[in-house]
C-alpha cells in the first residue's frame, strides 16, 4: 500500500493562540464526518509548504502569509496509509470559509484537547492534539 502524503495545518486565529480553525470532513470521504485540521495531498513535485498554501487557498480561501512546520507523523489505518506534515499557520489574509461546504469552526483549544471532547478526529491526528495539550 502507497503512503500518502498530506499536509494539515493548526490555523490559530488572529492574535490568538487559544483559537484555532478546524473543519468538519464530508461523510462520503475517508473518516467521514469526523473533525480535522484543514489540508490535503501533495500534487507531483510540490513542497509541503507549496500544497498548504493551495489547499488553504482552495479549500478555506485564505491566504497564507506566515506558516512554520509543527511536526511529521506517519499513520497506518486499515486501508489507507498516511504520511503528515503538520503546519502552524500564524497569519493569513481572507475570512475563512468551507468553499467545499463542509463545515468550519473556529474553536477552543482546551475545547478539542479535553478528554470528553465533543469534536472527535481521526486516529492520525490524535499525535496532533497531544502535542497542542502540551503547548
């Protein structure tokens, strides 16, 4: 099985590190109706920063304009395996918006760390959220 390689980025509001932006993925998709923080693949040849910035662009329509890498995880699901590059995006320009519907909410840090947590995420991203508890 081919690993897949994906960017996701932590989206923190402005002036905010207690905010962040996540995003609800559709029920007809791998770990559907899940919460997530926004990204996709890699297209041949581009850098992980390159695919944050057009994911951003065509999922969110915002603008990066200040990002750094967070951290690299790999995960192995049943039928899929995943390879993250993990992003904090500090700045950008626009209003964030599910440009393909899906649903988008920014919301407490606290709130999706909490181990009763309402937003529930996919097994590849709970490395994500143990290292957003430690922050």
């Amino acid at each position: 099985m081919k690993r897949i390689h994906v960017v996701a980025a932590v989206i923190y509001a402005a002036r905010s590190t207690s905010q962040i932006l996540i995003a609800k993925r559709p029920d007809h998709l791998h770990q559907g109706g899940l919460w997530e923080f926004p990204g996709g693949k890699l297209d041949q040849g581009e850098t992980p920063r390159q695919a944050l910035v057009r994911e951003l662009q065509e999922e969110l329509d915002i603008n990066v304009t200040s990002a750094e890498p967070l951290m690299q995880l790999s995960h192995d699901y049943t039928d899929k395996q995943v390879m993250l590059d993990i992003w904090q995006v500090t700045g950008f320009e626009g209003q964030a918006r599910g440009v393909e519907g899906q649903e988008c909410r920014w919301v407490s840090v606290v709130d999706i760390v909490a181990d009763n947590s309402e937003y529930q995420f996919p097994a590849a991203n709970q490395a994500i959220l143990e290292r957003l508890k430690l922050a």
